[in-house]
C-alpha cells in the first residue's frame, strides 16, 4: 500500500468517526428529552390522580358513611329508630316524657 491510499483511508476513517459522533450525540439528546417528557407525563398523571381523588374524596366519605348507617339500620333497626327519635338521649327515655301529655 502507498502512503496515499493510507491516508485516504485515515481521512476516512476520521470523516465516519466524526459522523458516528454526530448521530450518537443526536441519540443521547433524544434520549434526555424522551426521560424528561416521560417524567413530565408522570408526573401529570400522578398529579392529576391526586386532585381527583382530593376532589371526589367529600363524596367518597358522604357514601362511605351512608352506607355504614344503612348496615347499622339493617343490623338493628329498632335502636336506630330510638336514637334518632331521642336524638343522642339515654335509652331509658320514655316517650311520654318527650311528649307532652294534655
């Protein structure tokens, strides 16, 4: 081989490496931008899960608790009817002393 096919070849060789680095730092810009945007979506989901569940979560209490009271109805009807009519009195209230007699 002579000196100027080597050459050629080195500059080449140079001319790819300096193309290889373009392309691989294209590469490694595109994957800081694709982790960026994939934290940033994430981060939107998450966030947005929690606002929802932050502004449902009076409703989720309001149902939670209807349905606690309904299952203490069923449970026991009687002693649910005596405390909502005494309203938080003793059970050994009788309703003549709640209504007053003529």
């Amino acid at each position: 081989m002579d000196e100027d096919n080597i050459e050629r070849l080195v500059k080449e060789d140079i001319r790819i490496g300096k193309e290889n680095n373009k392309i691989l730092k294209k590469v490694y810009r595109y994957i800081k931008w694709n982790r960026a945007f994939r934290i940033f979506y994430w981060l939107i989901v998450i966030g947005s899960a929690l606002g929802i569940y932050w502004f449902v979560e009076p409703y989720i209490e309001g149902a939670r608790s209807a349905i606690n009271t309904s299952q203490e109805i069923i449970k026991d009807p009687g002693g649910f009817i005596q405390e909502s009519f005494f309203q938080g009195g003793d059970d050994t209230t009788d309703v003549s002393e709640v209504i007053e007699v003529q």
